[in-house]
C-alpha cells in the first residue's frame, strides 16, 4: 500500500444568518415546537436570506478554509452539492475563479448526505493520480429552496449552510491522513429521498428513512473501521451525519458506543445535508473535539440510498473558521 494519502489540514464554514426557531415553524405547520424537537432534536436551524445563493454560502466557506490553512491554495476544487441553482455549467468552474484559482480542477459532485465523504475520496483520487497536491472540498446546501413549505417531513429537518474542507497531498503517518474509506450505494431504495412530481420538490418517506439509515450507517462505519485494524472500543471520537437525532442514537446503540464518544450539531443547524459531517467537525474541534490524535470515524447515508464512512487520527493544529452571511 502507497504510503501517500490525503491529509485533512483546514476546514471553514458558513452559515446563513437567518435562523428559522421551530416556534416559528410550529405556527405556519399548524403543531407544536415541541413535537418538532421530540421527533428530530432540532431546536433551530439556518435559511437562506433572500439575495443570497448557495454560491455565496460556499464561497464564503471556501475562503474560511483557505485562511486557515498553513498553505491557503488549491489545485482542485471540488463542490458537493444536491441543490445546484442549474444543471449546467457546474458550480465548481465558478467558485474557482470567486477564489482566484482560475486553472484549477474544478467540477460538482452530487451524492447528497454522504457528498463531504464522496468528495474526500475524489480528493484523495487525484492526489494519488498525481493530478493536484491540494484539493478544496466545498459542501453547499440549501435544501430551503427544493422542499414543500408546507410538508412537515422535510421542512422541520432540512437547513441551509455550507463547510469547506482543505486536503493536501501527505503520508499516512501524518495525523490527519486519511486512513481508510468506504463507499457504496443500493439504488433499489433511490425514491424514499426524491425530488419527484410536477413541482419539483424534495420529497422524503420519513418512516423508511428511520428504520433503514441507522444500519447502512453502522454497517458503512464497521467496515471501515475493519479496514484500519480498529474496534469500536478504540473508536475515539463518532462525527455521523446529523440526519435526525433519533437515528443518530440509533446507529449509535446499533454500533454500541459510548455515547459521550459521538458528535452532535443537529440542534442549532438541522440537516445540511452534504455539508453536515464538515460543519459538525469544525463545531466540534472548536470545543475540543476530536482532540488532537483522536482515532476519529466519519458516517454518512442518504438521498441514493447512498453511503460512506472514513478513518483518520485528528491533526494536531487544525484550524478552522466560521463566518454568516
């Protein structure tokens, strides 16, 4: 096995500064804020302002990254994204030369939830490839503008924001490296997240959702774990994608970790759907977690049914930087 990897070294993020309550939501659903955070442990969570697009959303973050990073460039810039304003051009050629990195690599992902993880991959890809030393993942999500105003299904859980996530080319030994991937997908489940019917919006069949995400995901983290040689005991700390916070604590029991080891954002940003796994990291590490050497698993399922998981040890001096706008 080559000793080059991907090294994780900057994450930045950006949020929208609207923040929508579920008191707010209760009144135009016709429930209450409490069934609200009951079934989804969300309390609020970040909308679009008008005037602004998920573009500003991941330039932003973007330029967060690159501030933070020892070597703010990027060869490539990759965007996961399932809520692209245009199926064409690619938003990625775009966010280039926002940042200056006109030339670059530069093209869109769509693997929704589990996209931050599709992308570390890529990244990882053209790395090995010898394509690019420095790759620029940016996740930008505004589920706000693809949903049903009125379902309560999609619209209490799904929110607007955007994380960025800069690997450059390094060693395995390095902490930050990536240290094992997997990825797949199960097709025959593609139409339980959809954006289906004559208006085109997101529609999500909440219940099978509930009862299939929490075994993909821990099946997904199992095999990756398998792969670095680690147990779920060794398992430091557990970023899984902050989908609903009961299946959170379902792949949580199903995996038989200690709960205190797993990260939580969901209740002030919802689900962000591929920017949820960056935003819950760079949250996390500004608090203390993952500490520095952490053995840290990242977990994502969704719209596909599409998953991944991914392996490394927490970096020493990761940074990162948090803007709204």
């Amino acid at each position: 096995m080559t000793s080059t990897t991907a090294v994780l070294c900057a994450l930045g993020t950006c949020l929208p500064s609207r923040i929508v309550t579920n008191t707010e939501l209760a009144s135009r659903l016709n429930t209450r804020p409490e069934w609200i955070h009951t079934r989804t442990g969300i309390r609020e969570r970040h909308i679009l302002t008008p005037g602004t697009t998920i573009a500003d959303l991941g330039e932003a973050a973007a330029r967060n990254a690159l501030t933070a990073a020892t070597v703010p460039h990027a060869d490539a810039v990759l965007v996961t994204t399932s809520t692209a304003p245009r199926p064409c051009p690619a938003l990625a050629p775009e966010l280039a030369h926002r940042l200056g990195l006109t030339g670059a690599i530069a093209y869109d992902l769509n693997s929704a939830c589990s996209g931050f993880i599709a992308a570390a991959a890529t990244a990882l890809g053209l790395i090995l490839s010898d394509l690019a030393d420095s790759v620029l993942v940016v996740c930008t999500e505004a589920p706000s503008t693809i949903i049903d105003p009125t379902d309560r299904t999609t619209t209490v859980v799904l929110a607007d924001g955007a994380a960025a996530a800069l690997f450059r080319r390094g060693t395995r030994t390095e902490p930050g490296a990536l240290l094992a991937l997997d990825l797949g997908s199960d097709g025959r489940h593609c139409e339980l997240i959809a954006c289906q019917g004559p208006e085109g919006y997101l529609h999500m069949d909440g219940l099978a959702v509930y009862e299939l995400a929490p075994s993909v995901m821990a099946a997904s983290t199992r095999r990756v774990l398998a792969a670095t040689g680690w147990t779920t005991a060794d398992l430091d700390t557990y970023v899984p994608h902050q989908a609903n916070q009961r299946i959170i604590d379902n792949v949580v029991r199903e995996l038989a970790l200690d709960a205190g080891k797993a990260v939580y954002d969901i209740a002030l940003v919802g689900n962000t759907s591929a920017a949820s796994i960056p935003l819950a990291l760079a949250h996390a590490s500004q608090h203390g977690r993952p500490a520095p050497g952490h053995r840290t698993v990242v977990s994502a399922v969704g719209a596909g049914f599409a998953w991944g998981s991914a392996a490394l040890i927490w970096p020493d001096h990761l940074t990162s930087k948090e803007s709204l706008v």
